[in-house]
C-alpha cells in the first residue's frame, strides 16, 4: 500500500512542477510491448534535472510490459508496471523503479502523442536513492502518432 501511496505522491509533486496535466493521450494498449530504455548515470539525488536528458546512457536494457501489470527485463527479472491516468507509465524491476511521461507535441493547441516514446524520465533504487535521468522507445511499435486539439 505504501509503494502506491508514493507513486501518488511524486506524481502529485512533479505534476506541481507543471501548469497542467500533459496533453499526452496514451492508453494501456499504446504502452503494453517491449521497450529500450537508455538511463545515464546512476549518481544523482532527488533534485536531478532530467528534462533535458538526451545522454549519454550508461545502462541500456529492455523491459517488456505484459497483461495485465507484468514487467520482464532482458535477463528474466520480473517486476509490475502501471499506466499513470494517459499521461505516462511507471515500470518497478529489479529493485529499481521508472517514470516517465509519454512523448508529445504541442502546436498551438494541436497536440500529436507519440505512444512509442517518452519524455526524459526519472529512475532511482526502491529506496529513493542513486537517481538517474532516461529515455525509452517501443522496440517494432505498431502505434501511429494520435492527432487531438488541446481543451483549454
């Protein structure tokens, strides 16, 4: 009950950081599939600035996300992952946990999601420590980019 309670509770905070909730319109079978995920260095604190990460990875792996809340990475390990409302997905593997939002761009209140990508994320252990800044890209995606006019 704990570890849901903390999801809640940084999304709430990074969600603060933020104006709005993002435009990204994501659904469960958008994200389900396997994903690359580049991370950088494992040697930041809770403060790390991600959103501009583009590198360099140090750690590069895959994750599979299965029905109905099923992770398995490269080397057989098995977590759970969850779909944060259709703004992004949490993945928690191997004693380490993964947020990110999804991809998404907004031009003048035409907004495209790209269900195959996500925005620079965040990593740390299941301790909140060692934070790390990476990206992920759905490995052979079978999702178009979606088209919708932001509600303001």
């Amino acid at each position: 009950m704990m570890g849901k309670f903390y999801v809640f509770a940084v999304f709430g905070v990074l969600l603060g950081f933020a104006a709005a909730d993002t435009p990204a319109n994501c659904t469960y079978e958008d994200i389900r599939g396997v994903w690359a995920f580049y991370e950088g260095e494992r040697s930041g604190n809770n403060s790390i600035e991600c959103s501009n990460f583009r590198g360099p990875a140090v750690n590069v792996f895959k994750i599979e996300l299965l029905f109905p809340d099923v992770s398995v990475d490269e080397l057989g390990n098995k977590g759970y992952w969850t779909l944060i409302y259709n703004q992004g997905f949490e993945v928690v593997i191997n004693y380490r946990k993964y947020f990110a939002f999804s991809l998404y761009k907004n031009s003048g209140g035409n907004v495209t999601s790209f269900c195959d990508s996500t925005l620079p994320g965040w990593s740390h252990d299941v301790l909140g420590k060692n934070w790390a800044c990476y990206n992920a890209h759905k490995i052979n995606p079978s999702v178009a980019p979606k088209h919708h006019r932001e509600h303001l």
